[in-house]
C-alpha cells in the first residue's frame, strides 16, 4: 500500500507539467447494462435531497449538482461556488434562489487532490416535501458500497462521457481508498467487468450498477447506507484518468469525492447558524489556468448543458495484471 501511495504521489508531480485536470460530469455506466436501471436508481426517494445547481459566473454559465442537507442549505463544490454570481438550486422542478454561498477555506484550484472542494449553498426560501439528507459522521467509508448520484453527461465506461439529456442518475461503485494530506479524500475506480486489469485500485469485481462520475456531477453526493439509510459521505469533485491519461468517465478512470465527515464541524458552523455565508467568493485561478496545469477547472457553458469541473488526467499509476 504505501508503494502505491508514493507511486500516486509522484504520479501527481509529474502531471504538474503534462496533464489536464477538467471537472467532473453526469454518469457513465457498464456498457452490458441498460441505462434504464440508472435512471431509475438516480430517481429512487432516498436520494431526492440531489437537486440540479445552475450558476453564473461574470463570463458564463454552467450547470452542476449539489445536496439538500437542511431545509435551506445546499452542500455543493467549492469550484461551483468560487467566482459565482447568482445560483439557482432546482429540486423537483422548483426553482430555489441562492442568497449567499461560501467556498471551504482550504480549496485550492491548483490542488484538487487536497480534498477540500466543499462549498455551502444557503437558499432564499426553504425547501419543503423534500427530507434532507443525513450526513456520515463515522470512518468506516473504505470497502463500503457508495452510490453517485448527479446531473450531467452520461455514456458508458467503452465510450466514457458522450451525451447530455439533463436526466439525473445513481450508479455504485466500492469506495477504495481514502487519500490526501489530511485524509479528506475519497476514491473509487471505474472496474471493467471485462477486463480486470483496467482496475487501478481495490477489488478488480465491478458493482451490479457499477458506474462513475462524469461531467455535471461536480458537487452532487456519494452516499452509503449506515444504519438503516443512505448517508451523504462524500461530495464529487473530479475524474482521475490514472490509467490512459484520458479523464472521460470511461473504464479504469477514478472519482475523487471531499470525505464529508471531516467537514462536518465547518458545515455546522454555517447550517446550525453560528455563521452566515457571505456571499461571492472570488478566486484568480478557477478559470484560463492553461494545459500545463496539474489540475485545471475549466467549466463548460451551461447552453452545452454540462459543467466540467474536477476531471484530471495524470501520470498511469498501477495496472493489474
């Protein structure tokens, strides 16, 4: 384990000068499954707190995901919040004006792998007939099946993100590793059921509704079942092409997710009223970083409907064999 944590690490540097890291999507799925089986996971009522985030920026427009967790707090990505202007958070076709929003302090652009992309959405008005979700407090999160829910491109893990149609969906995948300097990240692999070694970590068994993050999924949530029900354990960030350097949300691709239960403190400290957001959060970095950057958050107009925000390409890691 500890060989192939220095292997990703220096993985990470070399990408610094080679690699492009773009935002996460919507889902990719198995290519032997039908979508219909993810369309319908998406819809299932334990994840209806995931609604659509839609927002400005002083240049474009973009789409993401985000999280229900109180009547009027939305917890999203801290590269969906930095540079906004205005927000909407649409669930179950309403359409929820954002007040104010906030970045998590230890986002860095430059560094997505820090595993602080967390924002706070707060709404104008609160959301009603909707329960928000329940957020993990525990530590348990590595072998356990999460499910990604999300807005954005789908396609399957042959093709890797082709298509949009605006249609929120769930896949699961086994969370594989925790990672980052102070642990606040949470990773899982794309795994092949036709090829293992497309498997860079963890079991090389895909899921029965195995799938991966893809653009439009940015700030959506990964929940795993904890006593009794779905808890929201992590928020997606990006997509990882350890493999082929390619991160399209195809086989063999990682999603990165900020491990929400070392946040929960920070998140209180805003949801529970001690603080209050204070609005537009600027950042000099979110956009125009250029190729050579080692993460690089280069949203897509929302009139192509789709937000990439997390996607990264870095040096092959690992290949099982």
């Amino acid at each position: 384990m500890r060989a192939w944590r220095t292997l990703l690490a220096a993985a990470i540097f070399v990408a610094c000068t080679v690699a492009l890291i773009a935002p996460a999507q919507g889902i990719t799925r198995r290519d032997d499954l039908a979508d219909s089986l993810y369309l319908s996971l998406g819809a299932s009522s334990a994840y209806a707190p995931v609604g659509l985030v839609s927002f400005s920026t002083p240049t474009a427009n973009y789409l993401a995901s985000g999280t229900l967790i109180s009547p009027d707090w939305v917890l999203t990505a801290a590269h969906v919040v930095d540079q906004t202007t205005s927000l909407t958070f649409t669930l179950n076709g309403t359409n929820y004006a954002a007040s104010n929003w906030v970045a998590n302090p230890g986002w860095n652009p430059n560094d997505l792998l820090n595993g602080c992309d967390l924002g706070l959405v707060h709404l104008s008005s609160s959301v009603s007939g909707v329960t928000p979700a329940t957020r993990y407090t525990g530590s348990n999160e590595v072998g356990q099946v999460g499910t990604l829910v999300g807005y954005g491109m789908t396609g399957t893990g042959r093709t890797g993100a082709k298509v949009y149609d605006g249609k929120k969906r769930g896949a699961q995948n086994t969370i594989d590793m925790i990672y980052g300097p102070n642990s606040n990240l949470l990773l899982a692999d794309f795994d092949n059921p036709k090829k293992p070694r497309d498997s860079s970590m963890g079991s090389t068994k895909p899921l029965d509704w195995e799938g991966i993050i893809a653009p439009g999924d940015s700030g959506g949530g990964l929940f795993i079942n904890n006593k009794g029900g779905p808890q929201l354990a992590g928020v997606t960030s990006f997509i990882w092409g350890v493999l082929d350097r390619k991160p399209n949300s195809d086989y063999g691709d990682v999603g990165g997710f900020g491990r929400v239960s070392l946040f929960n403190s920070w998140i209180d400290s805003y949801v529970l009223g001690s603080l209050s957001a204070g609005g537009p959060i600027t950042s000099s970095a979110i956009l125009g970083l250029g190729d050579t950057a080692a993460f690089e958050v280069t949203p897509e107009p929302a009139s192509l409907a789709l937000l990439l925000a997390g996607l990264g390409g870095l040096a092959a890691a690992r290949r099982r064999r």
